[in-house]
DNA sequence: TTATGCGATGTTTACGCAAACATCGGTGTC
DNA sequence: GACACCGATGTTTGCGTAAACATCGCATAA
C-alpha cells in the first residue's frame, strides 16, 4: 500500500500531557491591562457597545489585535446562558435526502447567527439513540433538530433532555413535537395519478426499508391512491433506499407480466431499476414507465432522464431552524405537522401503455 | 448633529431580545440541597469519581433525575478549557467527497468523544472565507478541519486564529499545514494507465472545476501521465462536478473523431456523459470507453456500470480527525500532506477500442 | 455660582462547575 | 492512649465574561 507521505513539521515538545498545559488564553483582563483600561471596558468594544468613545475604543482594539485576543465562549456562554448553536442528530449522511436538509439547516443557522453542531447516531438502534441522547444533554446546545424515524425515541429510555426545544422532522410526531416534513402523501399521489392518467391500469411499488417512515408514508399513499381509484394494488417490492437494491428489485419486476408501470420511493432505486429494465431488454418508457422520488440533481442525466417528485428539502431545512428557534425564544414547545409541498417533473421516463402488446 | 440617542441610559437590548427571559437551570447546588449533600459531591457524582460512597451516590442520582438535572457545558468549558467539539468549514456539501469526508469525521470524532460543529461557507469568496474565519474564532470548538481549496487562506486577510490547531483536507498547503488527501495523482495515473492497456491511443479527460485543488491534481496527473507514454494530450474539457456539465461536455467529445476513451473528474460528471453519449448513439464500452473517479454507490448502477477510481473517504476523515486531535493533545503543529491510496475499481464501461472502424 | 444631567468609564458581582485544600471521623500502630 | 493516616465529604476559590451598579467629570441650566 501506498506509504503515507509524511513530512515532518516541528518536533513534537517534550512531555506533555493530554489536556494538560492548556496555554493560558489570553483574556479580558490581559487585553484591558495593555490598553489602560478597564476589562468591562474591553467588554463593551467586544460587544459593539455603542457607549465607548472612539479614541478609547481604537485603542482596545490595538490591543486585542497585538495580543490575539479572541473572545472566551465559554465564560460567553455561562454568562448568556445560549451558545448560538443548534444540534442536529440524525442517522447517516448517506441518504440524500438528510444531506440536502442538513445542508439547508446550516445555511438557514448560520443566516440566523447560529451554528450547527452534528450528532450522528452509527446505527438506528435503541442504545446508540440513547446514548446520543445522552451526550446530547451534556452538548454545547442551545436547541436541536432530529432528523429521524422517531418510532425510536419511542420508548421510556429515550427522552428528550428536558427543557429543550426540539424539532422533528421525517417523521409521524406531530402529536407531540413539532414536525416538518415534505408531503409525502401528496407528492405519492401525484406520482401515482400521473401514471394512472397515463392510461396505466394500475402502479406497481418499489418500496424503501420498513423502518423509514418517509417510506412508509409513501406506500400508504400509493396504496390509497390506487384503491380510491378503484385499482388493485401489487405487491409492494421492498428496497432499502440504494441503488443496488433498486436493481435487484428490478430484475424481478421486469419479469412480472402485468407490471407497466413502476412508482419508486427513491431516486436511487429509481437509478438501480432503470440499470435492470434495461439489461433484461425492458425499455423504458416504452415497455414500463418509472416515476422516483426526491429529484436528485443527477435525475436529469439518468437513462432515461428520470420523470419524479420534486422535494424542496431547502424549505424544510429553513421551517426546521425558524421553528426550533421560535420556540427557543417563546419558550414553548409546539406541536403539529408542517408540510413542504413537492412538485412532479416530468421528464422521459413516464408514457402510456404499449397496449399493441 | 441631530444625533437620535435614545434618552434612555440602558443600550438596546431593552425588551424581549432573542435572549430574553430564560428559565433558570437546574444547577449542581440545586441537587445538592435536595440530596442533602455539597455542590462538589454532586460534582464528584456527575463526573464518575471514585470515592464517593454507594449510598450517597445513589442519593444524588435520585435527586438530579428529580430535578432533571444537566449538566452545564458552559461552565464546564470554561473550568476544564476545552469544548471536546470540533469545527469543520466547508464550502458545500453537494459534493459526494466533501459529505463522505464529512461523515466520516463525525463518526470519528464521535468514537474520540468529541462532537462536530458545522461552519458552511456560502461561497467561495474571500469575504465568506474571512466572515467564516471571525465566527470560527468565536465558535465554542477545540480545534478545526478545514475542507477547501486553501488558496482562499492564503491571504493576508484571511488568518487562522492563532494558537487553534487545524487540519486541512482537499489542499495543496501541506508546506503551512497538515494536509490529507486523497491521492489524486496515484489515482488518475491508475485511470489514464488502465485505459492506455487497453489499447488506447490516448485518453481525453472530462476535468472538473478550476476552482477546485482535487480538478487541479488529477488533470495535471493526466496529463503527466499521457506525456509519460509518449501521447498527446488532447485539450481538456471543463465541467464543474455535475451530471449536467458532463452531459453537455459528452455531447461535444461524442463527436470528436480521434476520442475513443475519456477519463472523467467525477463520477456525477461521467453520469452525464453516458447519456450524452447514448442519446447521440455511441456506444459504451465498445465506441467509447469511461472511468470516473469516486466511486459512489450509485456507480455500479450506471448504464453501463461505471469504472472508477474508488476514494477511500472514510480513511481520510479518520487521518484528519487524528491528525487534528494530535496537534490539539501536543499542542504542535504540524506540516506536510498524508495521502490515502485510491483504488481502481474496473465494471463495464471500458473496453479495448473498436479497431475495426 | 451651584445644581443637574448624562455620557464615559470603573468596580462589583454572579453565572455553574471542579480543582485545591480543609475537615472530620474512624483505624491501625507503637 | 497518642498519633499518623485515610477515606468521605465540605468549603473556598477562580475560570472569563457581562449585567448591574457606582463614580467621575464636564456641560448646561438655574
């Protein structure tokens, strides 16, 4: 294997200790000393104080600049009571999905004046949740965001730390937290009728994992969709959000006779299906039309451009921060669900029947 | 002038600022009364020490879960000097590198204790850069990692706060910092070689972004590669990471007559060139093979599936969070650029060329 | 002139925690 | 029995900051 490259940079000092020597910071107190003043008085031009006269103020800043000063959050904090950040926990940055909302979260924080910090959880079990509820009682957090399933802050070894205002989103909570989510039902439909108006006598699924609420949301609404329009539903295939899973299912559904059209609950299986159809000589959206969901931003390159559901995960990211902090400032834990439109793009994945067969 | 001061003595945090009346917390002393014991036993409790007797212990347990007590960070922070959070900056995170990095320095720093705070840059742009830089100086974190071109360090403006420790990855400063990289130049040369094997007269190259340090490495390692075996370069066409630039740059290579095999920055860029080249009929790996550099999951489900150079992010977010909390422990730091081994991982989209035409 | 007001700055204090030091009973040793 | 020792717990102190309050001096009003 590759040898790391490592050149040396200066030699490592002699002893020291883990946390041990922490080089005195230089404080108020240091900065006041050199400008002749007092350390409230460093405080005030810190601050922005308007009541400091500009002779007086040039000076402090001369000394914060000569002696680097930087303020002390810490001691900020234990005096403000608020860090100005928000914690965010959540599974796995491998969904899209979660990327796109962190994403938005932090630019929405940070417009905000608020920083973000991550908590992930390594595995969606009970005692990883609950131990990252746990660090996240002790965290540097003014707030935070779960980006979960929330089935699994279900149990009474999970709590929320209390006292702290939280958001939820991707999940059925609204009962008890605040909620925001994309509508999924509605973005379903619209997937499901497109195809249905198409001319389609019915929708097959490809499913996301069982313990996904999102997925769960939209294989009911598929199924609701079907049903109020007086169609039968096929049974749904289930995949676990990837692409390799996508494809696996698609070699099945290429050879089910009745199947024309397929409704996926992500883009990426949208990806590995589209792979199958076309290895198993089913063209698209000749023999079967594909609808998927999120719209990732390769949608548009697959082959063929993939015809899906449009999710506005920036709004969500900006609900998300402006009702955490909302509730941060009132002090009031709310409750409900907040729904984030979707939109179908209709791209070449999608036609009617071929009823010549 | 008519200076509009406000009568008032007070500035202008008067009335229900964001801040405004916050609950008072749950402190030590608090559960100390309750348990009938002194703060500092509380403290000893709280922080696992060992000699404290079962039965007091268990009296003060039962009276922080009573009151709901946390622990508070802050004035933890300023006691103990350190946050055991670290900062990450980053321009984006619509980049499959940049989230895996990510993501595998969160779960790095969280198996080290250490949590994960977030600084987005919009743009990239020295005043982001220097905005970002302030409110680092400020962020209630340890040390950072800093995932971007560094030449928008390298200003005068634009300092590190001294005395903080920080790691960069996706740079070429490894003569001011401690850099970790992918290998970009082992990997292109394992592309460029593969497809010169097999038969190529020479490789075209799909580049990224100017702008980024990786495009840089790895068309400059292309090139040094073709010129190596002795074979022109042919100029190389630019696209900015997207599945859409590369479907614009493929329509472009899919008629250039001598391009029988071309080498893309990325693996989204080579998404969109494979439909380019689909959709103006050339085919895969027989007219034109491609390989990519990434490999993300969805690569194995291109049409065909994609060969590509496989970054190992998890490595690289591993070295960064140890390198950072080396520097943090020894207080030095460090210089010279580590490099991870990338991997060629060969699917369906290379080929000899088609001679007989 | 003296009183008054107010702007600029200094002094005190408390935030919550934990290290350092102090105390207080009991035990073992001679 | 006096003393040293030790383990369990209490008391004091200070981390860096900023609110609250105090002071000082100058300008204007009476």
């Amino acid at each position: 294997m590759a040898e790391p490259v490592d050149s040396e940079g200066s030699p490592s000092p002699p002893a020291a200790g883990p946390a041990a020597r922490r080089v005195r910071r230089v404080s108020m107190a240091d900065v006041a000393r050199l400008a002749g003043v007092s350390s409230q008085t460093v405080s005030r031009v810190s601050n922005g104080h308007p009541t400091v006269v500009e002779a007086t103020r040039l000076q402090v800043l001369a000394a914060m600049k000569e002696l680097g000063y930087r303020p002390n959050s810490a001691a900020r904090a234990l005096k403000s009571g608020e860090f100005r950040t928000l914690g965010v926990i959540l599974f796995t940055l491998s969904t899209t999905g979660n990327v796109r909302t962190l994403e938005a979260i932090a630019s929405s924080a940070a417009h905000e004046g608020y920083a973000v910090t991550l908590l992930p959880v390594a595995a969606p079990t009970q005692d990883e949740v609950r131990g990252a509820f746990t660090r996240l009682g002790e965290l540097a957090v003014d707030a935070f965001i779960v980006i979960m399933e929330v089935h699994l802050l279900d149990t009474a070894t999970v709590s929320l730390p209390p006292g702290v205002q939280v958001v939820v989103a991707d999940s059925d909570a609204g009962d008890r937290y605040s909620v925001v989510d994309t509508d999924q039902a509605g973005g379903t439909r619209e997937a499901v009728r497109h195809l249905l108006d198409l001319g389609h006598r019915t929708v097959w699924h490809l499913a996301g994992p069982k313990e996904s609420f999102a997925a769960q949301r939209r294989a009911d609404a598929w199924r609701a969709t079907l049903t109020e329009a007086g169609r039968e539903s096929p049974p749904p295939v289930r995949g676990d959000w990837s692409a390799e899973s996508g494809y696996r299912a698609g070699l099945r559904l290429a050879d089910e006779p009745g199947c024309t059209a397929v409704f996926t609950a992500n883009d990426q299986m949208a990806l590995g299906l589209l792979h199958a159809l076309h290895e198993k000589g089913r063209a698209v959206p000749e023999d079967i039309s594909v609808v998927g969901f999120d719209d990732i931003p390769e949608a548009a390159s697959f082959i063929p451009p993939l015809t899906t559901i449009h999710q506005d995960f920036a709004q969500v990211g900006r609900l998300l921060v402006e009702g955490v902090l909302r509730q941060l400032r009132t002090d009031a834990p709310e409750r409900g669900t907040t729904l984030v439109p979707t939109r179908l793009v209709i791209r070449s994945t999608t036609a009617p029947p071929n009823t010549g067969s």
